[in-house]
C-alpha cells in the first residue's frame, strides 16, 4: 500500500512538471509575440511620421517658394519669433536643423512636440536634417539617437529593423534609394555590407537617411 502511494505521488509531481514547463514556455511564446507587435507597431509609426513631414516641407515649399528653415523672410511670413534662413538650401549645423524644424511647426504643418529643438521618433531618437552627409548629396532627415553638431549620429536601430523600416517604403537596399542607412558614430558593429544589410549585428548600430530632396 506505500509503496502504491509513493508511485501515485510520483506521477501527480511528473504531471506538475510539465505543466509547469508548458505553462512557461507558453508565457515565452506570447511574450516574444508581443514584443514583435509592439515593435511592429513602432515601425509603422515611424513610416507614418516620415510621410507626414515629407508632405509638410512640400507643402511648406509649394506656399513660400523656400524649404523650411531656409526661407530668408520667415519673421515677415510666419512668426516673428522665428529666425530666418539663408536662402542656399544647405542644412549643415544643429541650428540649422532646428530652425527647419521650427518654421514647418510655427507653419501650423507638423503637430509635435519638439525636444531641445527637434522631434522625437515614436521608435526613440529624435528627427534631424542635413544636407552634409558624406558621400550622399540631397538633403536628408536623419533618425537617429542624437548628435552634438548635425555631423556625428548616435545609432538608434539594428541592422534588422533598419531594414524593415528600408523595405516597407523603399528598396531594402542600404546604400541606394531614398531610404540609407549609416553606421552610426557609436556603433559596436557593422550596419552594413555594400548593398547589404549585416543581419547578424543585433545591436542598435544604425542610422537611417530619408531623402526629402
């Protein structure tokens, strides 16, 4: 009779077990599952805000004949506290950068909050622009985790997610189009392999480039 009781004991503890491992391996499983949708859903929020500053400064330019930041009368035009451009389409210093960011906001054509200048990404980081990126003419926003001088960018993605954002609204290929990618001045690791993206670099490396002219 004991020991018929030690073996029913056993097997009720086995059971346990393993409903305790499944039990846990589903929590990591939903988990992880979460976690990608959140990330999703960050991803698609920062396609969303590049389109609609991508619109603003169209629209910006289509009504004052000058890109945001560069439009020589905006105290006249807009509002007297702003400062006014130059008029030669460079976007080279963080001043720069910012009073762009503060003509298309006193313009009544962007509805969020600036920080120390500059609006912050719904994936972390902060939006700037500059035309001074090596190697690469136009005039670029920059996602990234920061810079000190608009020249020098912290990374804010891994290669992975760079790409996501890169193949969602353009080629998926880092070093062409209008979405590139850089390796930023912080980085750990390879962003990138000429066309490639270094997938095996888990770390938030990269800078991503939106081409706005």
């Amino acid at each position: 009779m004991k020991s018929l009781t030690k073996n029913i004991n056993r097997g009720f503890s086995l059971i346990e077990v393993a409903i305790a491992v499944l039990v846990i391996s589903l929590v990591a499983t939903f988990s992880l599952k979460g976690r990608e949708l959140v990330q999703t859903a960050k991803i698609r929020a920062v396609i969303e805000q590049v389109e609609t500053f991508r619109i603003a400064v169209d629209t910006f330019e289509e009504k004052y004949g000058a890109l945001p930041g560069d439009l020589s009368n905006a105290k006249d035009l807009i509002d007297s506290s702003l400062d006014n451009g130059s008029g030669n389409r460079k976007f080279e210093t963080l001043s720069d950068a910012k009073r762009f960011w503060a003509h298309l906001s006193k313009a009544g054509l962007i509805n969020v909050e600036l920080v120390n200048g500059l609006p912050t990404s719904k994936i972390g980081g902060v939006f700037t622009v500059s035309s001074k990126i090596q190697d690469k003419p136009g005039i670029w926003l920059v996602l990234s985790n920061g810079t000190a001088d608009n020249t020098a960018f912290t990374g804010i993605v891994s290669p992975e997610t760079a790409y996501r954002i890169d193949k969602s609204i353009d080629t998926g290929i880092p070093n062409e189009g209008d979405v590139q990618v850089i390796k930023g001045n912080n980085a750990l690791g390879e962003c990138i392999n000429g066309s490639s993206y270094v997938f095996t670099n888990k770390n938030e490396d990269c800078v991503i480039l939106f081409k706005i002219r």
